[in-house]
C-alpha cells in the first residue's frame, strides 16, 4: 500500500503480526460511542506494543488516552465534529482546541455540510 502511494493504514487484523515500518503508519483506532476507560487503556497498550503512529478515539477520552501514552512517542488522534460532521462549523475550533489542550496531538475533522 505504501507502495502506491498510501501514508497511513487505519485497519489491524486481530492477532496479526506487524512489521515495525508497517506499525508506524497505522491509527489504531476506536471510536465506539460506548468505549470504556478500560477499552482505551487495551488501545493504548497495543499502540505502544505494536508501535502504531496514534490511537484515533473520541474526544471525552482524550485526557486518558494522554496519561496513558506519557512518554510514549504513540500520538493521540481525536476526530473533532464526529461522529457525523454536523455541529456548527462555530463549534469546531472549540472542540479543537479543547482536544488539544486535553493532550491530542493530531486532529481529524468529520465533514459538514453547512450552508
């Protein structure tokens, strides 16, 4: 895939082994509305093990995911305006900036289709 041109992978198969160069590309990823604390501290674990770039989660869970990952060179993603792009466009920097502050370190937007 990064052979053609891809610079991030976004899918892991349970129990695969992964080649490092590969891990690196990979968001590993949870966005279930009903993620537990538990649920993000697996995530986080495996993202470490494994050597993934970040773990891509909501919002609310952000500030967990950052303590988790202390020291960690795994980035935390957060999807601001998900999960289905609709709030305000007004409301997006906010959301921003309140992930940001809360320790994500890269942000992913959910399209709108405001008028």
């Amino acid at each position: 895939m990064v052979e053609v041109g891809a610079n991030r992978v976004s899918a892991l198969a349970p129990g695969a082994s992964i080649d490092q160069s590969i891990a690196s590309l990979i968001d590993h990823t949870l966005l279930k509305a009903d993620a537990a604390y538990e649920d993000i501290r697996k995530i986080c674990d495996e993202a470490k093990r494994y050597g993934f770039a970040s773990v891509c989660i909501n919002p609310s869970m952000v500030s967990l995911a950052s303590r988790i990952l202390t020291n960690s060179p795994v980035r935390v993603c957060t999807v601001v305006g998900f999960p289905l792009g609709q709030p305000l466009v007004k409301r997006k920097p906010f959301e921003a900036e309140a992930s940001i502050v809360n320790g994500a370190t890269k942000l992913t937007w959910s399209s709108t289709s405001e008028h």
